[in-house]
C-alpha cells in the first residue's frame, strides 16, 4: 500500500519526461485506479480458493513489471498498460480484501474491526515512509530510479507472505471461528447464491455507495496533490511530506478505528468520517495556502484516510458473515476504485479547463455529506460488550 499511494509523486515528472499532457498521464493513473478495484472480487475469488499466499507472490511480480516497464514508455496507451493495468492490478493483490479476507475467518466476529484496523494501517505506515522516499530518490536520481526503487520495494513483499502461507486454523484442523447467525446463513450459499443476495441487498448497495465518494476523494488527492502543491506556489517536497503526514496519521486513525468498531456502531463511525472530511476541505479552501497549512490539512485528514476500511470491511462481515469475505468486500472495493477512477481523471480534466481544482474541492464536499447520509440507514445491530477474559 506504501507503494500504491506514493504514484501521485510521478505524475508531473512523467509529464515532463514524455511530453504527454496533463489530461493523458491522469487517464492512465485513472484506470490504474478502476483496474486496482476491478481486480479485487477476482483476486478474492482466487484467494479465496488456492489462499492469499499465492495471489500475493503474483501481484508482487507485476507490480515490479508494471513499475520498470513504465520507465520504457512515451505514449498514452503504452502509459496505461504500464502503469494503469499491470501495476495496480499487482497492487490488488496486496490490498485490504485479500489480507483482511485471509486473516477474520480465523478471529471472533469482536476482534475482527480491531484487526482489520491494524492491517490498514501497516499501509497507511507504507505510505508515510514511501512517499519522502521516492520523492527524495525522484528529486536526486530522476523518476525511472524511483519506479525501480518501487519495483524493488514491491518484491519485499515475497519473503513477508510467508506467513500469511504457514497460519491459518484450516491448515491446522481446527474450526474458523464462529460469526453467529450472519455465518450461519452464508455457509449456506455458494459463492454465487451469496453474491445474489448481497447485491439484492439495501445495506449493502448503502455500504458500497459511500465507499465510492471515499475512492473519489483519496483518488483526487494521490493523483493530484503534487500539482495543487505546485499551483499553490509551494515545492514538491511539500506534496511528498503531506502524503506521508497523511500515512502518519492514518495508522493512529485506523486503530481508533478499529478499536472503536468494537465498542460502536460501525455505520455512524463512517458517517462521522465523511461528514468530518467536507468540513475539512471547506477549512482548506478559506485558509491561506502555506507549507504549515497544507501540512496541518494532510495531517487532520490522515486521521480518516482509510480509516474507513476497518468499519466497512467489519459491517460486510455482519452482514453477510466471513466465508465470503474477500470476495463481498473486493466487490465493495470496485466501487471504491470506480469512484478513485472519476476522481483521478476528473481532477485532470478540471484543471486543465479551468487552471485550478477548485471545482474539485466543491465536488468532494458534496459527495462528502452525501455519503455521511447515506450510512446512517445501514442495517447493523447494536454492538453487545464482550465479558473480559479471565
């Protein structure tokens, strides 16, 4: 996730590098980020089926193919192949779906918004070492060094998923653990009977609809803030330390997170984020835009970044239990990633009609409140308080 989230910082270099318009080179980081969410119910199908083990040592490949083919390219198409399928489609491999799907059906449905909280942010911690990182290495080598640095960083993965091969109760002979009722429904489906009933279902759809607005927004932002840095008259560097203040505080984020899932309804910790983000970018737009600002702005927003995975992926598991797991929520990931593909291209398309984002920023906070909204009619039960163990 380190890697995937510092690919904004390539945006303006690439453009330099191969004269390819601002429109082009966020086409091709759009469709990267469809492919990302396009990919994630297949992979979770895939894993599913033969484990996450090896669905991770694929993905590792091609994102360092996908990494180091891309210092090769200068044209659109060659640009999208690269970097827009090969690439993300790697990264899928590692996402929250995958490891979040291959570690709940071994924990007790109480534990699991706290797990998925700490797995969200081991990327969130990627993303605050990696973005100074490939900037430093992008501002003293060039961009082809960092995409080899990325492409290197991706294969670090390989002797890391080995665990994830060797631990699983399954393996061991002992029972997953229980969910309740939810699990005890879903285990009566196969894949494709669950998949007809979760798509049939209000909540769901309700879930997957403002995990769509949180796409657009975290797409927008990747992909685009080193160019609003630029037009803000600040340095590159300023847009590489706001990703990683962002990544910072998004570990503290995603635990709370996580841990709140456990004590709360996890629908209104969703719409508390959203709602929190559109008051957040109105804050943006009325401050003045110095490094100080831009930093205290990364740094509140950080802190629901992807905070909002951990609820999410724990209300798909209540509602439909965990044999199914990577499959249900990499389908809610594609509508993420579908809302990531709007928000990166559109931002492309916004400033180069109007020289700024500002209708951007306007767009977001709407879809913001909408969101907010929307996950307050989401069916979840009251969360019932665990006893302590002896």
């Amino acid at each position: 996730m380190g890697v995937r989230q510092s690919t904004g910082l390539f945006l303006l270099p690439i453009i330099a590098a191969t004269g390819l318009g601002v429109l082009s080179v966020s086409f091709a980081f759009a469709v990267g980020q469809l492919v990302w969410g396009a990919a994630q119910p297949f992979l979770g199908m895939l894993a599913d089926r033969i484990g996450a083990y090896w669905v991770i040592i694929g993905g590792a490949g091609l994102i360092a193919a996908g990494a180091v083919l891309t210092s090769y390219v200068s044209s659109e198409l060659g640009l999208v192949m690269t970097f827009g399928i090969l690439a993300p489609a790697g990264a899928a491999a590692g996402s929250f779906a995958i490891l979040i799907g291959a570690t709940a059906r071994h924990l007790p449905a109480h534990e699991r918004s706290w797990a998925a909280g700490l797995i969200n942010a081991g990327g969130s911690l990627g993303q605050f070492l990696f973005a100074p990182l490939i900037q430093w290495i992008i501002s003293r080598s060039g961009f082809i060094s960092g995409l080899f640095a990325l492409a290197a960083a991706a294969l670090l993965t390989v002797p890391l998923a080995w665990v994830i091969r060797t631990v699983g109760k399954e393996q061991r002979g002992d029972p997953p653990a229980a969910d309740g009722p939810a699990s005890s429904l879903a285990d009566g489906y196969s894949l494709r009977g669950q998949l007809a009933v979760a798509l049939r279902d209000r909540s769901y759809l309700l879930l997957n609809a403002g995990f769509f607005t949180c796409g657009f927004h975290i797409a927008f932002l990747v992909t685009h803030l080193p160019s609003e840095v630029r037009l803000c008259g600040l340095p590159a560097m300023v847009a590489a330390n706001s990703l990683a203040l962002i990544g910072l505080f998004n570990v503290g984020g995603s635990l709370a997170a996580g841990w709140l899932g456990q004590k709360y309804r996890m629908k209104n910790l969703l719409a508390l984020m959203y709602g929190s983000r559109a008051l957040l970018i109105v804050i943006y737009l009325l401050m003045p835009k110095t490094a100080v600002n831009v930093y205290l702005f990364a740094a509140a927003l950080g802190f629901t970044w992807l905070a909002t995975v951990p609820p999410t992926a724990g209300l798909v598991g209540k509602l439909f239990g965990t044999r199914y797991l990577a499959t249900l929520f990499g389908l809610t990931l594609l509508s993420h990633q579908i809302g990531g593909f709007l928000g990166a291209w559109l931002g492309g398309v916004v400033v180069a009609q109007f020289g700024s984002y500002q209708w951007m920023w306007l767009i977001d906070i709407a879809l913001a409140l909408t969101a907010a909204l929307i996950c307050l009619p989401i069916r979840e039960a009251k969360v019932v308080a665990q006893p302590a163990l002896a």
